[in-house]
C-alpha cells in the first residue's frame, strides 16, 4: 500500500506560531520606542519648564555683565584682526604670482609686492636691465588682463650694482582672482 504525502487541499496553510512571535517581537519594539519618544518628551517637557520659570523670575538681570567701553573696543580689534585673516585667505596669492611669472620679461627681476588691502592696489618693486624693459613690462601688464592700469610710479639708476640696473616701482589694478 503506498501512502501519498502530496497535500492536495486547495487551501494554503502557514506557520501560526512563526507569525504569533513576529507580531509579539514587532509590538514589544513599537512599545519600547513609545516608551522612549514619551520619556524624551517628558523631560524636555521639563527642561522647558524650569527655562520658563528662571526667564520669568529675572527678565531684567542679564546672566552677563554689561561691556565696557575697553572691553567693547578689545572685541573689535579681535574682530577685525579676524576679518583680516579671512579676507587674506580669500585672495589666490599663487595664482597671482603666477600670472605676475607669465608676465614678467627675461631680464626684469621683481625684489618686493605690496598688496594694497582695500583698493585691489599691487604696488611691484623690482630691476631691470635697461629701460625698454620696464617698457615691455608694463606692456604685457596692461595686455595680460588680470593687471589694470600699470603706472610707473619711479625709476632708478642704482650704481651700486656693476651692471647699472635700473631700479622701479609700479602700481596696478589687480582683478579678483
């Protein structure tokens, strides 16, 4: 006699113990974070309350001392000294160097720069061999389109040098970088 293990009702069956534990499992989680969301809310709840309560007993007395005018003028320099640094720390120092290298002729030798902080000024002090090249310098300055309005502001004969260089000083526009 064989025996036939295929089930052949036309309804499906499932494991009722399995999904009992699941939706105890699920319900027991949802419960712990209910119980977790209503503490947190019963202490800032609390929080709250105390903040209120101090606000209110004092409105006029500020927990801080009222600056003096040396204090207030101590804070300011604090202040700008940090303004400075952020506005020197937004301007591309290489890039510009860059374009001054790209720009600055063979024989022309540049000894100091100094960027004007308010006026995008660059005043450039440097030698150069002859004064054709100072001339060409302020050429390509002009033609570079990053330096505006190259101004020769002086010129020198140093004679203390054996191969009587001309020394000079330029002003300029430099564009934002």
């Amino acid at each position: 006699m064989t025996r036939f293990t295929i089930n052949l009702s036309t309804q499906t069956t499932f494991d009722r113990r399995s999904v009992n534990i699941l939706c105890s499992a699920l319900l027991f989680s949802l419960s712990f974070l209910l119980l977790l969301n209503g503490r947190n809310l019963f202490i800032t709840d609390a929080a709250l309350t105390r903040m209120n309560r101090q606000m209110e007993a004092s409105p006029e007395t500020s927990p801080l001392p009222a600056l003096t005018d040396k204090d207030m003028q101590a804070l300011k320099s604090q202040v700008d000294f940090a303004n400075k640094l952020i506005y020197k720390k937004t301007k591309n120092m290489l890039l510009l160097l860059n374009h001054l290298e790209q720009v600055t002729p063979e024989g022309v030798v540049l000894t100091s720069l100094h960027p004007a902080e308010k006026d995008g000024l660059l005043k450039l002090e440097g030698n150069a061999r002859n004064f054709p090249l100072i001339q060409t310098y302020l050429r390509k300055l002009n033609a570079s389109g990053v330096f505006r309005e190259p101004l020769l502001l002086s010129q020198t004969l140093s004679n203390n040098s054996p191969n009587q260089e001309i020394g000079f000083s330029i002003s300029c526009k430099v564009s934002d970088l």
